[in-house]
C-alpha cells in the first residue's frame, strides 16, 4: 500500500486524501463514545489503490488516540475493522 497524506478536517468530520487532482474521504460521526465511519468515497480513478484502507487507519488511529471506541455504519469500514482484529 502507498502513503497517502491524510489530512483530518474536523468541522466538516471528515478524512481526505488529495491525490491526482481528486479527492477521497471517510465521513463520520461522534457518538456514544465511539467514532462511526459513516461513508468511505473513493473516486473511480483512485480505486484500488489503498487510499480507502489509508481512510479507514487513519480515522480509527486518531479516534484511539482521543480514547473513543470504534464504529462502522459504513460498509467497507467494517470489512477492514474484520480484517484488522488488532483494532
């Protein structure tokens, strides 16, 4: 997987990821002490290349680092927290 400089934006409660003139983010929403991956948007042209997974680590890693649980309405979101028990 390459790096990506993910960059947190949290007014908007977003992740994002600027790379070839497109933008991919991760959406999501503080509750019940727990960060919830709500959306996951990565555009056709970045598909394929980590950027989602990038998304995804660095959203959980933060909310780790803020002592929130982790969630995942968001599809792909729970597919990589199975895949990544160490979360």
């Amino acid at each position: 997987m390459s790096e990506y400089k993910v960059i947190h934006k949290p007014s908007s409660r977003r992740f994002e990821v600027l790379e070839q003139g497109s933008v991919a983010y991760v959406e999501y929403y503080i509750h019940d002490g727990a960060l919830d991956i709500l959306h996951t948007i990565v555009p056709y042209r970045l598909e394929g290349r980590g950027v989602g997974s990038a998304l995804v680590k660095a959203a959980y890693d933060w909310a780790r680092s803020e002592g929130l649980g982790l969630a995942a309405t968001c599809h792909f979101a729970h597919l990589w927290l199975k895949r990544h028990p160490d979360y």
